[in-house]
C-alpha cells in the first residue's frame, strides 16, 4: 500500500521537516495547520479557524473530496476562555457533518500571534 505525501502550492512553503498532507489507504491526513503567515495572523480564533479550514477546503478539492467526509479532527489551542466562541465557529463549518474531535489545551503554540492550529483526517 502505497504512502503518498503531499505539499500545495495555495497553502505556502512548508518551512519545516514535514508534508502537509498524507494520503494513505484513502484517507488524507493532514499536519497541523494554522494561521500564521497570513491575513489571519493575530486574529481572533474564529477567523483563524475559517483561514484554517479554508486550508483545509484546499487539500479536499486537490483529492476531489470535501469537508463533509471529515473523520476527525484534533484541535489545539492555548486560551480555554475562547471555547464558545471557537464551538460556535466550529458548528458553523461543520453544519450537519460532525466529525469526531479532540480538543487539546497547550501552554503555548510556536507564535503568540496563533492561538489554534488544527490537523485533521479526511476520507476521500
């Protein structure tokens, strides 16, 4: 079974050691995006979850799927007072696709200026 490892160009330059995506046994799994980078650098964390899903929006078209075959996200963030307003975001993408998630609470993520960063499986 074939591992495919996959970086796009609409998502920027990787800067570290890693692919943005892998595809493997019909699944993607993505590393963890966020918003750095960006317009959505140093916002607040609704409209980094919308840059972050519209990332992940990008990967689903590359593999001719989309975010209603989201299996599981794994969410990361380093403010718990946020949490309504990131659920709220949240059920606002997921409409009536729910995938099963985690959320995790960090000391910190590697800039001030990110306060979530999400990766996620995707079935194809």
């Amino acid at each position: 079974m074939k591992v495919h490892r996959h970086n796009y160009n609409e998502l920027g330059e990787s800067l570290g050691p890693y692919s943005q995506a892998v595809v493997h046994n019909g699944i993607i799994y993505t590393s963890g995006l966020t918003a750095f980078g960006n317009q959505a650098q140093g916002e607040p964390i609704d409209v980094q979850t919308r840059h972050i899903f519209s990332h992940l929006q990008t990967i689903c078209l590359a593999h001719n799927t989309s975010l209603n075959n989201l299996i599981k996200v794994t969410v990361f963030v380093s403010d718990l007072s946020i949490i309504e307003l990131l659920r709220s975001t949240l059920f606002g993408i997921y409409q009536d696709h729910l995938p099963a998630s985690s959320l995790i609470k960090v000391e910190a993520l590697f800039s001030t200026d990110i306060n979530i960063e999400i990766e996620a499986m995707i079935a194809i």
